[in-house]
C-alpha cells in the first residue's frame, strides 16, 4: 500500500483507529493497554509477535474462530449455558483479545497470572449436552480444539492480509510457539506445525454440527448491532472478512452464502484498512 502524505492520511487514520476503538473499546472498564515486554514469554523479534499484533488481523481471526469453534457440540454449550453472550458477545471476543495480547506481550508474570484466572473460570464450566454426554471447559481435547481454530484463523488472516509471502518455516514457528500457551491451559493435543493443526482439524471433524442453536450464536456473532453508526462499517467489514476467511465446509456447515463475487471487494477493502491501521500504529510498542 503506497504511502499517502501525513496531513492528507491523519484524519483517516483518526477516524479508522476511532471506529475500530468503538467496537472493541476496553478504556472505559479501567483496563490499561497491554505494554509489550521483553520479558514476556516469547522474544520481540518472533512469529507469533508478528501475527498478534496486528488489529485487523486478529479482528478477523478471531471471529472466524469463534464460528469454527461453535460448531463444536460441547463448545457451543459452553457458550450457550454459561456465557453472557446475547447481551455482551463483543465483550467476550474483547476478552479473548485481551488474553491473547497479554499471553503474548506482557511480562512473563502477568502472562502466568491470566492464564490461572482462565483455567479458573474453565473449572466452573460444566454441563450435560442434549444426548447426556457430560462436558467441561478444562477437557484437554475441547481446549485443543478451541486452540487449534484460533491458531489457524489467526495465522490465515495475518498471511492474508499482512504477510503473504510468510514462510513455511516461520508458519510453523507460529505454531510451536502458541503451543506454549495452549498447553499451560491444559490442552492436548497441540498442534506445532501447520500440517499437525490441519491433521487435528480434520480429526476433529466429524463431531462437529451445526443446529439452531449453533444459527443463533453465530447470527449474534456477525449480525450485532454497531457501538456506534461510524463503526458499523467496519465492523461489517470485519465480519464479511471472518466468514470469508472460513474454510468452505465451515461455511456451508453455518448455511453462510460463499458470495463469490463478494470476495474481491471484501479483500481490497479489509487489506487496505490494515494498511491504513499498520502505518497508523507503526513505531507503537503497546499491541493494538
């Protein structure tokens, strides 16, 4: 993306990083920004750095998991039964955002401590699915699945519209090091590769489903009301992008139109607004 002059660019880069603020806005709940530290688990100059720290990225990654990751049965319980979801669903892709910022940037100790809170608050979540299958949020496979979604959705989206000539190497490189979070969470198993993710997803397969509750979450999911009219536009950009980031199956599993003829605009669109948010940012030491 070509550099536009400074005067010209810093009211769009205003208005962008306002609208993108107004959607996953954690200012006004006293929550400070995450500072990068370099005694956080992994070191400034590694993949998964790289891929976390980009907003539209993992903005679009991220809903992309959560639709993956509600097409599992036991997932999409813990969702329905014990979430606030229909009242605060992008408070919860806030959340996640956030875990993810601090297990990735903060210092080693904040890192340890946000992922205790989690395994905590995974202790308390426990049901019975529809046919008496028992489950729980802190099952090694059901963490391993909500890992792998996230690990994939967030990697295709940087390469997307960030990186495209990322090599194999550092791809794999993502994997291993997210592994170390997923694995202090209790999953199991963890991909470290994008072959192992692939071969997990697959693996996986046949236990997911989609029925109306699955529609419900994932209709919250895409078609939530706007925070505010300015950033209604960005996010249905965000969420178009998110659909089209799906694998195919996942889209025809959700009953979501592939839109083929969508898709063009939808990339230019997205790939130029995380452009505008990556120069915006440039030289930011604090994750967005």
């Amino acid at each position: 993306m070509a550099l536009m002059p400074a005067f010209a660019a810093r009211p769009l880069q205003r208005a962008l990083i306002g609208r993108v603020r107004a959607i996953f806005n954690d200012r006004g709940r006293g929550e400070q920004p995450v500072t990068r530290s370099t005694d956080a688990l992994f070191p400034p100059d590694s993949a998964i750095w790289r891929v976390h720290g980009d907003i539209t990225t993992m903005m679009v990654g991220g809903v992309s998991a959560l639709l993956l990751q509600m097409l599992h049965p036991a997932a999409l319980a813990g969702i329905w039964d014990h979430s606030t979801f229909r009242d605060d669903m992008l408070g919860r892709l806030r959340r996640t955002a956030r875990f993810i910022a601090v297990t990735t940037y903060a210092q080693q100790d904040d890192a340890l401590a946000a992922i205790a809170r989690v395994r905590d608050v995974h202790d308390r979540v426990s049901g019975t699915l529809a046919d008496g299958t028992p489950y729980s949020a802190n099952d090694p496979h059901l963490l391993a699945w909500v890992h792998v979604t996230e690990a994939v959705c967030f990697l295709d989206a940087w390469i997307r519209y960030g990186e495209p000539a990322m090599s194999a190497a550092d791809q794999d490189a993502y994997f291993t090091q997210f592994a170390t979070i997923a694995r202090k969470l209790g999953a199991d198993p963890v991909p470290e590769s994008r072959a192992e993710a692939q071969a997990l997803i697959e693996h996986m397969r046949p236990a997911l489903q989609a029925d109306a509750r699955t529609r419900e979450v994932a209709r919250l999911v895409l078609h939530r009301k706007a925070p505010s009219p300015a950033a209604a536009p960005i996010q249905a950009m965000t969420m178009e992008a998110a659909v089209d980031l799906l694998p195919d199956w996942a889209r025809a599993m959700h009953g979501l139109p592939t839109r083929h003829l969508r898709k063009p605009a939808i990339r230019l669109s997205t790939a130029m607004v995380a452009g505008t948010l990556r120069w915006a940012f440039a030289g930011n030491r604090r994750p967005a």
